[in-house]
C-alpha cells in the first residue's frame, strides 16, 4: 500500500502500511439479474464506449465543469516532498487528551527489514509511557494528522480529523435538568446493572447467526442458481487488474 | 451553528427512553481527484459488467447473490439482513454499558451530537449525560437508519450526549495479524526512549494544525491550469537507524532534546 519511514527525534524506523480494518460480513457477490452470471467492477470511458484498464488511468482536477487538469503521482509527491514519504512524530501526547471525535480511520504500520529493533523500541516505550506519537503525513491529496498509537506490541497509525472539520455543537444541550431525583437515581440503577465488559466479538457474533440462519431459510425457500459457466476466462478478469483498479478507487474516491 | 437534523431516534435501556435528534459532529472538505481515460482525458465512470455477456449492467438489473459451491448463488435480497431492529422503531437500544477507555479507537468510527427531540418531550437527557461522564461510561447499542443496521457507542461530552458508530469486531484486523517477531530490546535502550518520549511530551492542540498541503496542491493545480512548468522534487527519504546504533542514536535525541 505504502511504504517509508517513521522517525522520532534522530531514530529512522523503515515501516509499511497495513490495513486494519476490513469488511467483515459474510460477503455476497453481485449478479445479473437476467443470467445470474457475477458482476466485475470495471472503469468505463463513456466516450470510447470501453473498459479502460488500469495503466491507462490518471488522476484529474475538474477546473471548470466538464475539463479536466490531469494531475500525475510524481507531481502529487512532489507538493510535499518532505512528508510523503516520512512520517515525522512532532510531539508525544496523552492520548487521554484525544476527544475521540478526532479519530477517523485506523492502520497498521508494520517494520520493513532492519528496522525490526527500533519498531519494537517504539511500541514498547509508548506502552510503558501511556504516549501516543502525534504526526503529520501525506497521502496522494491529503495530508493527515495522524496518532501513532501502540496497540498489543504493535505500531496502529490513527488519521485524525482537522480541528476546523469538527461542528461546533453549540446550543444542543439542554441547560436545565428535569427529572424528579427518584426517577434519576432509578436510571443510575438500570446503568449500574448493566454495566459489562467491552465484548465486541459478542456483536460480530450475532451479526454472523442472522445472516446464517436467514440462509438457512433461504435454502429451505430456494433452489441455489447457477451462473452460466465461462469460457476459459474469469468471471472477475485478471485478479490484480480488480485489486489494482480496486487500491486506484480507494485512494481517489474514499480515503487514502 | 450545528448542522441540520440527520435523523431522529430514542434512546433506550431499562424503563428509559430519551427521544433525540442526530446532527453530523465533523465534515470534510478535500480537493477531490476524478479518474481520467489518459488518451482523451474523459472523465471515467465505474460500471458493472457481466463476465458472460461483456455488456454494463445496469443497477436495477444488478442482485445479490451468496456463494454456495462454485458457481451456484442463493439470490438474497441484502435488506432483509439489515434490519435488526424495525426502522420504524426509531430505537436506539442500549445492550449494555462499558467504561469508556475500554473500547479501543480502532473501533471507532463516525460521530454524531443528539440534541434533545423537544417535540417529543425528553426529560432525562441532561441526567444521563451528567451520569455517562461521572461513570466515565459508554453505552453499546444498536439502531437501523436509512435501511442499515448500526452499532455504535453513547457517550457524553460535558452536558452533550454524542452517539459514534463503531466497527463491527470482525471488520477490525487484530495486531496479532502482523505476525511480529520477538526481538530483545535492552533495558538501557527502554529507559532511554522513555526518557526521550516524556522530554518531548507537549498537550494536544489540533487548533495548530491545518492542511498545508492542500493548499500548496491548490497552488501546483493552478500553476499547471496557466500552462507553467512544474518542477518535480524527489521526495525525501529517511536512512534507517541501524539495530545496532539504535542506542547512540537514543543518546543523542536525548541530548538534542534537554
């Protein structure tokens, strides 16, 4: 995905990015209503009338409707030289100190060759310390605040939000209590007796038995339909054409 | 000013229920990329195609299908597996209650403010506000919003309640994927980087930091739209810390630092 440096003070440590959230449901596949034959995602150009594969694809900045600035990766690199390759812990913070508000998509960073140690050195001093690394890092057109966090001995990097992309919230609280004292310490109770340990597998769990049991069902209702079968080529195309395409999406639509 | 009204919902756990309103808590602005053919600089669409017939497919003839042995789908419509609770319901049931530093930010995702529905008369939302921060609690729930199952945290903000979705726990990748090996790292070096960290603790104040190169982009866009040249520049790599200068290279931030 990506792939640099992180430092602190005079420690250089080489990493690379891991994805650490993914998409977890029992996934379903998308088919033609007519054939039941499965979909491939594809970039089509409305003017050729084709799929253009992904070497022939470039990012661009509409200028003024309908025109278009084309904009290449060595240029987007080449705005920050300085942080598009490196990310430079600032300061150490108490990530207590973080309004939650602030996070807004987890990674890993996991060491590349030789830099094993000093990951290692990291992760367990931020551990020891309760700290957090606060850096500043770019990505394609963005540039990130981000928390380097240590998470179970390894290294999570957390993109923060700006401070003037956070809504005032201002006026929606009310200024006034309104319950009787009794109906209060009733609802302190209700909290008191429900309170638990975090479990999220818990969630994920039930999540899972309903979409197997409605398959379940399914089965009993339905016969399963069978895709035409294809001649010699994949359903898919080539799979590192859909990843490529797939990673292009990523970084231009959704985040970095 | 606070953003427009998002959605509306209760509140619910044991005999309570607090009627509440849904506003955004952060947007985004961003310069925004298209994807270009390159011969002809036309803007791209993304389109389903069929891998039989090589035709666009479009999305009302577009279904859901699950594998159940190569080739063979159960056609399942994905609505139905959304609705946990009726959307009608407009219910946001709390599960259970945590202390709040126990959930992890990897799970964290997207966070809304409630305002009190004071159409729907809601006594109870300044007490449960005011009992979440004392406990420092959170509570878990579940609510269906425009045809989608949520599952997110309740917390309180000084007097305001904010609700924020959170990842479900098999969408989050465990730290344990990494596969780390063990390395010993000498008690020295520890308490050296400790050292070197807390030197260079300062509070966190994201009022400092903006997007500066959003605006140094802006500034390459323009030149390239009048036709100038651009220069390139490499960008800058950092040579890695040997394993074994890890420790003097320790030394010397901390004396930088004092």
């Amino acid at each position: 995905m990506w792939n640099g440096t992180i430092s602190f003070s005079l420690v250089a440590i080489p990493v690379r990015l891991v994805k650490a959230v993914t998409t977890g449901r029992i996934s379903f596949r998308t088919l033609h209503r007519t054939d039941y034959s499965p979909l491939a995602r594809k970039m089509f150009c409305p003017k050729h009338g084709t799929v253009v594969s992904p070497d022939e694809i470039v990012r661009g900045y509409e200028l003024v409707p309908e025109r278009y600035l084309p904009i290449t990766d060595e240029e987007l690199e080449s705005v920050s030289p300085d942080r598009s390759r490196t990310i430079e812990i600032i300061d150490f913070i108490d990530l207590g100190e973080v309004d939650p508000l602030y996070f807004d998509h987890p990674y890993y960073l996991a060491p590349l060759k030789g830099g094993e140690k000093a990951y290692r050195l990291l992760a367990e001093v931020m551990h020891r310390t309760n700290k957090a690394g606060l850096a500043k890092f770019v990505m394609v057109e963005r540039e990130y605040l981000v928390a380097v966090v240590s998470m179970e001995g390894a290294l999570a990097m957390i993109t923060l939000h700006y401070s003037g992309e956070v809504l005032p919230g201002d006026g929606l609280a009310p200024k006034d209590a309104k319950l009787e004292s009794a109906e209060k310490k009733r609802m302190e109770r209700s909290i008191k007796n429900m309170m638990a340990d975090f479990d999220p597998a818990k969630y994920a769990d039930k999540r899972r038995e309903k979409v197997v049991d409605l398959l379940k069902l399914k089965m009993k209702e339905q016969a399963p339909v069978e895709a035409p079968a294809l001649e010699e080529e994949d359903g898919e195309g080539p799979a590192d054409l859909v990843a490529a395409l797939e990673e292009i999406m990523r970084e231009v639509k959704k985040k970095p | 000013m606070p953003s427009g009204t998002i959605w509306k919902g209760s509140i619910h756990f044991g005999d309570t229920d607090v009627p509440v309103k849904l506003h955004s808590a952060v947007k985004q602005e961003r310069i925004q990329f298209h994807l270009l053919h390159q011969s002809d600089q036309v803007r791209l669409h993304q389109q389903m195609f069929c891998a039989y017939e090589k035709i666009p497919v479009p999305s009302e003839d577009q279904i859901k299908g699950f594998e159940v042995e190569e080739g063979k789908y159960l056609i399942v419509d994905p609505e139905e597996l959304e609705l946990t609770t009726p959307e009608s319901s407009r219910m946001i049931e709390v599960h259970e209650f945590v202390k709040s530093a126990q959930i992890s930010p990897l799970y964290l995702d997207h966070t809304y403010y409630l305002e009190p529905d004071s159409d729907l008369k809601a006594p109870g939302y300044s007490e449960l506000a005011e009992l979440l921060q004392v406990m420092n609690a959170a509570g878990i729930c579940t609510w269906t919003m425009r045809k989608r199952s949520y599952l997110g945290a309740l917390q309180a903000s000084g007097t305001l309640l904010r609700l924020c979705t959170m990842r479900y726990a098999d969408e989050v990748i465990s730290a344990a994927s990494l596969e780390l090996q063990e390395i010993a790292v000498s008690e020295k070096e520890l308490k050296i980087g400790s050292d070197l960290v807390n030197q260079l603790t300062a509070p966190f104040e994201p009022y400092k930091f903006v997007d500066e190169h959003q605006q140094r982009l802006q500034k390459l866009i323009n030149k390239k739209a009048r036709g100038e040249k651009v220069v390139l520049l490499r960008p800058r790599t950092l040579q890695p810390t040997p394993p074994d200068g890890l420790l003097q290279a320790l030394e010397a931030s901390l004396k930088k630092a004092a």
